[in-house]
C-alpha cells in the first residue's frame, strides 16, 4: 500500500526554510511525491515532524 501524502491543503512556501508551512515537505518532495518509492516517502516521512518543530515552532504537528 502507497504511502499517502501528508499534504493538509495548506501549502505555502516559506520563502527562509523554502518548506511548505502546511506539511513541511519541499516544493521538490511536494511535486515527485507520486513518483517516489515507498521507502522514499518514508524516509520523508519520519523527518517531517522535527522539520515542522524546527522551522515552524508555533504549528501544531
């Protein structure tokens, strides 16, 4: 089973980290997400939680 995006239709790019303040992905993860392995996805995965603690201190995660 493909392992979904974490995408929350909250996608803008924050011009210092250049993430996406909605997921904390990159816009190059956030455009080849449905061309990655499953083991890519969750490589992603497991760091998005740090990435959004560290760049957007004040979001919920």
């Amino acid at each position: 089973m493909a392992i979904q995006s974490p995408c929350i239709k909250a996608c803008k790019i924050d011009d210092r980290s250049a993430l996406c303040e909605g997921c904390g992905r990159s816009i190059e993860e956030v455009m080849n997400w449905a061309r990655m392995s499953n083991a890519e996805r969750a490589t992603i995965m497991s760091g998005l939680a740090e990435r959004m603690s560290k760049h957007f201190p004040a979001a919920k995660s």
